[in-house]
C-alpha cells in the first residue's frame, strides 16, 4: 500500500472539513491506496500528468486533487470546497504550483 504525502496545508484543510466529509475522503483515499479508483473521480489533465480529482457531495462539494502515478507515493495536491460550477482559478493555480514543485524536487533526487 502506498503512503499517502500530503503537500502544503491540504492536511490542516481536510481536518477542517465536517465529520462526514472527512470520513468519505478518507475512505476514497483508501481506495486509491489499495490501488482502485475513488467513487467519483475525473482525470485533470490541466493541472498536470495523472493528476485526480476526487469528487465529494455532502452539504457543499469538496474536492482532493491527487497524483499516484509515482511509485513511491500518493501525492496530495490541494483540497478546496467547490462553491460554484467552475473550480476556481486560485485553486487549480495552488495545485498546478505543489505539482511543479513535485516534480523538481523528484528530478532532484538522485
């Protein structure tokens, strides 16, 4: 099973969230572990190669953008509740900015 890296503060955000959703991403997660697919997901290419959203509809809509293309990991690129029908540009720039950073510091090590 992967370890699962959490970059920035998605971490503190998640544990912010409602009980419920807290429990639905950790569950997602978990599968993504396990090497299944979330409940609900879609690829976003935009942001970068193999990177995932995992959907979330409880109250509000939550997302976790995720890459678990590496063998190593399972990067946890942002988290965010989804309050329109468009992502928001600071968002998809937050993870675009962690995935850049990912992949600097992968090509880094030796």
């Amino acid at each position: 099973m992967k370890d699962l890296v959490w970059l920035g503060t998605t971490l503190d955000d998640i544990r912010n969230y409602p009980f419920d959703v807290k429990q639905d991403i950790g569950y997602n997660l978990d599968k993504v572990q396990r090497g299944l697919e979330p409940s609900d997901w879609k690829p976003v290419a935009t942001i970068g190669a193999g990177v995932k959203e995992i959907r979330i509809h409880c109250r509000n809509e939550y997302r976790v953008l995720y890459v678990a293309k590496f063998d190593e990991a399972i990067y946890i690129l942002n988290s965010f509740v989804k309050k329109t029908q468009q992502t928001p540009v600071k968002e998809i720039a937050l993870a675009k900015k962690r995935y850049a950073e990912l992949i600097a510091f992968r090509r880094a090590i030796p």
